[in-house]
C-alpha cells in the first residue's frame, strides 16, 4: 500500500490535508480535505467521492463503504452540523437542552441513525464486542445527558455519535488490513 493516495498533493495545495495519510500507522482514516489537489473547494459531492475512492484503496467492501458514509453523515448531523465560535455543536446539542425529553429523544437518535445502520456492516469476529461499545457509548449519552445544563455542555463536547462514527471506521480498516495480511500469507 502506498504511504499516501494522492502523491504530492499535499504540498501542491499547501494545506496539509494529507499529512500522515497512511492506514496502517494510524489504524483510522483522516476526514477528507475541504480542497482539492489544485487548490480549489471541493463540493459535496466531490469531497464523498473522494472518501469512497481513499476507502476502496484501503480495501474496504463497497457496501460497507455505503453504510460508513451514511453513519458518518449522521453522526456529523447530531454532532457537528453547526458552530458558533470555536463549539461546534449538532441537532442532537439543541434537542438535548429539552429536559428528560430531549435526553430521551438523543439516545433514540443515537440508536436509530448511528447504531441500527452500523449493525447492517458485513458480519465478522469483531461485530459483537463493537455492538457492545456502540451501546455502551448511547448509554453513556444518556446517563450524561441527563445532568441538567452541564450534562448537556459535556454530550455537545465530547461527540458520543461522532466517537461511534470512528470506532466503525477504525473496524472496517482492520478488518481490510487483516484481510490484506491473509492474502499476502496465502500467497506465499
């Protein structure tokens, strides 16, 4: 695999997006840069067009690359779709400020737009313990949560939907990292 997809970009852009681009050594994937190789704003679309490519090179299945997206686009909703200042913050922050309610109404968006599409990745050995952290984690959300005003300071900063995004993330390329090291074994 080579140390970084896109070659020079980096220093042809000058913005550093690409800094440290290497699966293996980080164990996750960085977001993708907000600009392309010649400088200029990606879109949308461009920007999740890339992601898929960077996720296909690491060996990720297309289907699991879909549901990623998908709960990496949800999590970044409820966590970090709005910023005033330095705080970002999401739907999930403004819900949450409801009293027990809003409490309720965050492990519920948690569950549904974070856990239940996680659940549909291709099954394996790991799938269990990560089921567990993912609860453990919308739990956390909850109990947390539920402390008036601080409770809700903590979820907006800490990111619980965000944290569940990535641990999937990290699954997904050490599976393909695994799966890479097998074919290399049984070519030999």
């Amino acid at each position: 695999m080579p140390n970084c997809v896109l070659g020079s970009a980096a220093t042809t852009t000058g913005q550093g997006y690409f800094r440290g681009y290497e699966a293996k050594k980080h164990g996750y994937i960085i977001n993708a840069p907000n600009y392309n190789e010649r400088g200029k704003k990606m879109r949308d679309r461009a920007r999740a067009e890339w992601e898929m490519e960077r996720y296909k090179h690491v060996g990720i299945p297309t289907d699991d690359i879909k549901i990623l997206m998908q709960v990496k686009h949800n999590a970044m909703t409820l966590d970090a779709s709005h910023r005033i200042g330095p705080l970002k913050f999401g739907k999930a922050g403004l819900i949450g400020l409801l009293p027990i309610i809003g409490d309720f109404a965050d492990v519920l968006l948690a569950y549904w737009d974070v856990y239940l599409p996680a659940k549909k990745v291709s099954k394996g050995n790991d799938m269990t313990a990560f089921k567990g952290r993912m609860k453990l984690r919308i739990v956390a959300l909850g109990c947390i949560g539920s402390i008036p005003v601080v409770g809700d300071f903590a979820v907006t900063i800490i990111r619980w939907n965000m944290r569940n995004a990535t641990a999937l993330e990290k699954m997904l390329v050490k599976r393909a990292e695994y799966f890479e090291a097998m074919t290399e074994q049984c070519k030999k």
